[in-house]
C-alpha cells in the first residue's frame, strides 16, 4: 500500500467503474440495482399481503401495471425538476430518455406508480390503501437498494469531510479518449480527489431504520387504510429533508432551498394529516375484502372464497312433487294449470253428454 491508500484507510472507497462491458451489452450498476429492489419490493409485498388475508398473486399483478407507470413517473419527475442538465445550450436532450444513466424521482414514481397500481386494484376490486399498507415497507428497501446505484455511478454525495466513513471519489475517464466521464469512465488512480460526505448511505441506513418501524408499527397497532404508507411517506421525507441539505450536486433552487427539500417538506406534512384522518375509518381491513380475484373475460372482480356464492344447482336438488309456492310460480306455469284444469272439465262434460 502507497502512502496516499494509507492516508485513507478508514476512509470509503468508491468503485473503479459504474459500468462493465459484456460484448455489445453495458451492463451497468445503477440498472442492476433497480431491478433487485423492484423484484424485493414485489416479493415482500406479496408476503405481507397474503399474511392479511389477500389472494395469492395479487402484488405481482399490480406490478405490471405500478412499475412502468412507476419507472415513467420517476424519470419525468427527475427531467423536469433538473431540467439543467438535458435542456439549454451544449445539452442534448435526447439523453432526457437514458433512464439506465441514473436520475429516477421517488415522488414522480410514487405518484404515477400509484396510478398504475390504482388501476390494477380497480380491475380486482380491492382498495388501494390495503395494498398501498401491504407494500410499504418494500419500497424503503428497494430504495435503499436503488442507493446502491448512486455509489457505482459516484453521484450524489455531500461536501467534504474527515470523518472516517468519507467517500473517497476518484476521476474516471474514458478509457478510449482519456476524457473525463464521471458516469461511464474507469478511475485512473487510486488516490481520491476528495472525500466527501457518502449521502447515498445516510439515506439508505435511514430507508432501512424506517422499514423496520413501519414493521414495528404495523404489527403492534394493526394499521389498516394507508395509515402504513402514510408512515413510509412521513418518515421518509423527514430523512430526506436534512440528506437534501447535505448534497452538493446541481440542482433548481426556490427561495434558496432545493426543489426536493420544498416537495419534503409539504408531502410530510400531507403524509402525517393524512395518518391522523385515516385512523376514524376503524381498525384494519377484513381479511374477506382483501381476497379477491379478476374475471377471466370480463375483467370485473370475483370473490376468490366461493363458499359466499350463490349456487346455481340449487334449484335442481329440490323435490320435483312437492307444491312449489305461490310466490315462486311464474305465470306460464299458472296458465298451463289452468289450462289443463279446463281441459279436465271439459272431458268430463263430454262423458257426461255421451252417458
């Protein structure tokens, strides 16, 4: 080890490269860490959901339509509140749609992943906030996985420090040009140009400490009607509030305060009136409005317990000679009565007559 290594032992080392060649592939981190999270948030959330009462399968579904919406929501929300970096003079505005460079807003994909996922509990005939409960704890970790991803691409991180848990960031170049390329480049040397404050952890060591109280909470109150995911959003915006504080990267400004740190602090507090109101709805769901399944065809929903239908055969096990009622007679077979009581008369008359 050089005297510079030694230097920063104690110190975080950032990764050589964010991206790795497979033959014609980049296969690069950041997309790889996605992906694990969403596959964890889907597998979690389908646990939790059936340990509610909820059919099998039910999260899986609605991940078809969450995560693109989700994906989608994530990037316009990222483009619009940095729109510096793909839009103005020397910008190519194209790279708007690398989404596998990195640059996905939490809020953008909660609220149109929410839209997505709406939709799917509509075709099943289920509410949104028991699912929106069901999967909260898994989004935390797939963030604080997704975080991972900010670390390969060495993004993200706050100003400088000598606390021994510093980031070390190292100057990546093309390897083919030797320009500069933070995100795509391959460090040149160990030695940092500087340490700095590893936000990407901060916040992810905050995703998983609120995972664990969602949990807690969950099952020591029995929290039901989004109050769950009411929690994830209140308790992920207070850390994200003062991370945001910490962050040196570019980013649009209002009064002097980053956009993300405005948008936090207005959704916390959207997030904790929302937790107080929802707790006059009662205690947790029912089991039975959770297990629901759709139609085949139609799309509508069915109850997936059939011992609350209603059975078609039943009419087919009653007594063919017992009276049938009144009330339950219809008028052809009441004409058919009084048609062959006629017929009988009429016979009889004619025996008459012919005695």
């Amino acid at each position: 080890m050089n005297t510079a290594s030694a230097l920063f032992v104690a110190n975080i080392p950032s990764p050589d490269r964010g991206v790795w060649q497979l033959g014609p592939l980049d296969l690069r981190a950041y997309a790889l860490c996605i992906i694990a999270g969403i596959v964890l948030a889907i597998w979690w959330g389908e646990r939790r959901w059936v340990r509610r009462g909820g059919s099998k399968g039910t999260i899986i579904d609605i991940a078809v339509f969450a995560v693109p919406f989700g994906l989608v929501g994530g990037r316009l929300y990222h483009v619009i509140t940095d729109n510096q970096l793909y839009f103005g003079e020397g910008r190519d505005p194209i790279r708007a749609l690398y989404i596998w460079e990195g640059g996905l807003g939490i809020w953008g994909a909660i609220a149109l992943g929410g839209v997505g996922a709406w939709i799917a509990c509509r075709r099943r005939g289920i509410p949104l906030p028991a699912v929106a409960d069901a999967i909260a704890p898994g989004i935390l970790v797939a963030q604080a996985i997704g975080r991972l991803g900010n670390y390969f691409n060495q993004e993200l991180y706050g100003g400088p420090t000598d606390l021994p848990w510093g980031l070390e960031i190292y100057e990546r170049v093309d390897p083919a040009t030797g320009a500069p390329d933070p995100l795509n480049g391959v460090a040149v040397t160990d030695m940092p140009v500087q340490v700095v404050h590893p936000t990407f952890l901060y916040e992810m060591l905050w995703c998983l400490g609120v995972a664990l109280l969602l949990v807690w909470a969950d099952r020591r109150f029995r929290l039901g009607h989004g109050r769950v995911f009411a929690l994830y959003v209140a308790g992920y915006t207070a850390g994200r509030f003062w991370i945001e504080l910490m962050r040196t990267d570019q980013a649009n400004e209002i009064l002097g305060l980053r956009v993300n740190v405005w948008t936090s602090m207005f959704v916390f507090a959207g997030a904790v009136v929302y937790f107080v109101l929802a707790a006059r709805r009662g205690p947790r769901e029912a089991p039975e409005t959770l297990a629901t399944e759709p139609d085949d065809d139609s799309g509508e929903h069915r109850d997936a317990d059939t011992s609350g239908t209603t059975d078609t055969t039943e009419g087919d096990d009653r007594d063919s000679t017992a009276p049938v009622p009144a009330a339950e007679r219809t008028e052809a077979e009441t004409r058919a009565d009084r048609d062959a009581d006629q017929s009988g008369a009429d016979a009889e008359g004619s025996r008459r007559g012919e005695s």
